[in-house]
C-alpha cells in the first residue's frame, strides 16, 4: 500500500493540472471578449475524384506518398463566383485563365482557400495542373 500512494499522488496531480491547462486555453475561457479570429489559410493538392456543379464543391483525393497514399485523404472543396480558376504547367510561372467548366473529374488542382467558421475549406484560388503527375515508384 505504501508504494502504491505515491503514484496516485502523482497521477491526481497529473490529470489537475492538465484540467487546469485544458480550462485556461479553451476558447470559452476567455469569456469570449477576445478580437475576432482571422480565417485560416489553407491549401490542398490532389486529384478530383467527384464535382458537384449544383453544390459547388469538388472532392480532391490528397496527392503524396508512402501511407497517406493508401489510405487517400480526401477533402470537400466549396468554391463560389469569387474564386479564381487557372491553369499552368509543372514549375511554370506563367497562368491561362480558366473557367469553372475547364475542370474535369481526373484533373489535378491546387486549391488555395481559408477554412471559414463551420470548418469548410472555401477555395479563393484553384489552379489546374497541365502536366501529368508521374510519382515517385
């Protein structure tokens, strides 16, 4: 019993004082009078598997290697009248135009875009690759 005591000690301090960590960073905590947060940038890369014109989004299959490649993370991609579509070729500074209709099913994209307040990636730049993906073997 004696050993014992010790490592429960330590334990409940362990799990209070990540409760304490927990509670102090918590959004919620900070009773919410904070500046409003600006929206995350992102960006993804890969091949479109599916479009959907009527819900103007595209699901990208993650382009990369090794493990990720065989599980395929996938991401919903919006897009509205304010995103820009061009396309280009592999290490080319040079961009064409596009409109919406220019981008198939198959088509490899770079999406530029922020993640808005729901968590959806809202794409204000979707770029289409010209050149063929030829992966690593």
């Amino acid at each position: 019993m004696k050993k014992l005591a010790p490592g429960l000690i330590g334990l409940a301090l362990v799990i209070s004082v990540a409760a304490y960590i927990q509670g102090s960073t918590h959004p919620q905590g900070s009773g919410g009078s904070g500046p409003a947060k600006a929206p995350t940038p992102a960006r993804w890369e890969g091949i479109i598997i599916r479009s959907s014109s009527d819900q103007s989004t595209l699901t990208v299959r993650e382009r990369s290697s090794g493990f990720v490649k065989i599980i395929g993370l996938e991401k919903t991609i919006h897009y509205d009248s304010s995103t820009e579509w061009t396309s280009a070729e592999h290490g080319s500074k040079k961009y064409n135009k596009i409109t919406r209709a220019d981008v198939k099913d198959g088509d490899r994209v770079i999406c530029i875009g922020i993640y808005d307040e729901k968590g959806e990636f809202l794409a204000t730049f979707i770029s289409k690759r010209l050149s063929p993906y030829r992966g690593r073997p």
